[in-house]
C-alpha cells in the first residue's frame, strides 16, 4: 500500500488510502477492509502481549482462558476460553477503561467458535459512580439467537440471519456501541449485518463502584461440557458515530 500524499497521480484502478488511513492501520496492526472503521481506537489488542492486560473470571471444573499460537486469526495468537462444566459454567475476558468522557463507545472482537456453546456475549459496562449502565450483545449457538440485554433485565431477540459457521478457523467479527450520554444502544454489528438500535435504552441499575468502563467478552458451556472460543482480536472504541 503506498505512503504518498493524496494528491499523487496514481496509476487508474490503483487502491489508496489517505495518510490518515496508514495510521489507523498501524493502530490497529491489521487490514483496514476487515474492521468496522468508524470510532477513534482505545485500545487494540492480538495477544502477542498475553492476557495481562484483562481480568479473567472462571466458573467450573475446567475452566481456563490462556494464549495460544495455533487457528489463529491475523495476529499471531489468540485467547483461548474454555467454560467450566459445572457450577456457574462460564468464563469472561475482561478490560477496565478508565472514563475519559460520556461518548459513544464500541466494543469490536474477531471470534471463532470451535465447536458448539450454550452463547458468548460481548458487554459494555460504564460507570459513574452512582449507576451502572449496561449494554449487552448475546449469541445463543443453538438456533444462532441474537439478542440484547433491554432495560428491563431481559433479552430481546433481534434480527441477524445466519449462524456462525465453526470451518477451521473461520473469524467472524462482531461489534456493540452504546452511547453513555444518553444512555442507550446504538447499533450491533456481526460480519456484514448491521442493526441499528439507536433509541433503545441501556439497562441501568444502582452501582457506587468507581467511574470506569468495563468492557468484554463472557462465556457460557452447555452443561456437562468444556466449551470454548477463540478471541483473535479485541478493539475499544470512543467517539462512535
């Protein structure tokens, strides 16, 4: 791809990115064609630095979140989550953001699922010291459900046909953004479907933990099961559109 200013006489039916473009490719160490582009990067991530950066929480005989080097994705590693098979049966991947202002933010992954899950959800938890907003985004595997966490505490199913294809190793990629100043969604994404939610309201309850975003990806196996999926990628995003 070449570094030349915008205005360079290209030779026609050449691809160009604006230099802008090359730095936003350097943020996020990949091709800019397989992300959704729109937000200012926080943080992005391949693993090459381990799972330092996150807290893990575990529930159940076996369960277990570690790096690994094989079925990766662009990168060189990949996390790989694996669900206890009893008790709580979960595990989740998680990043504390300090709160640089209320914006819209987004959470972007790139998942392979391995094999079958009960679901995985990707989550944006914001507080503020009072409340807690919370936006949650949920793939039940059986039947390739989505659903969102409505204000009320329930889920509510939305419409993005298909389920997730498991070949070996196929990504996909999936997208939350919520805004914390009006406290409510904006829009979910999974591969090349888009639904817009903007006017739906965050679930908010009472909370006095410390401003601070907490974002991640959480993991639920089918009972009596080891279930697991492998994160390729994991993006923060401000500023959403």
């Amino acid at each position: 791809m070449p570094d030349l200013p915008d205005d360079y006489p290209f030779l026609p039916n050449s691809v160009r990115f604006p230099l802008v473009d090359l730095g936003e490719i350097a943020a996020r160490l990949g091709s800019p064609v397989v992300y959704d582009r729109r937000g200012e990067v926080l943080f992005a991530d391949h693993f090459v630095n381990g799972l330092a950066p996150y807290t893990i929480l575990s529930s159940g005989t076996g369960a277990e979140g570690l790096v690994i080097s094989t079925d990766v994705d662009q990168g060189p590693y990949a996390a790989n989550l694996i669900a206890g098979s009893d008790g709580g049966a979960s595990i989740s991947l998680t990043r504390w953001q300090a709160p640089l202002f209320a914006s819209r933010y987004g959470i972007e992954i790139s998942v392979y699922l391995p094999g079958t899950i009960e679901y995985f959800e990707i989550a944006i938890l914001s507080y503020d010291g009072v409340n807690l907003l919370e936006g949650r985004l949920r793939f039940v595997f059986i039947g390739g459900v989505w659903s969102y966490r409505a204000s009320d505490g329930s889920y509510q199913t939305v419409s993005i046909p298909g389920l997730f294809a498991s070949s070996s190793p196929m990504y996909h990629w999936v997208k939350l953004v919520v805004d914390t100043q009006t406290a409510e969604y904006v829009r979910l994404l999974a591969n090349d479907t888009v639904i817009d939610l903007s006017g739906v309201e965050l679930r908010t309850t009472v909370s006095g933990l410390n401003p601070g975003l907490n974002v991640g990806v959480l993991l639920k196996s089918v009972a009596g099961s080891n279930n697991r999926i492998q994160v390729g990628r994991f993006i923060v995003t401000a500023n959403e559109p």
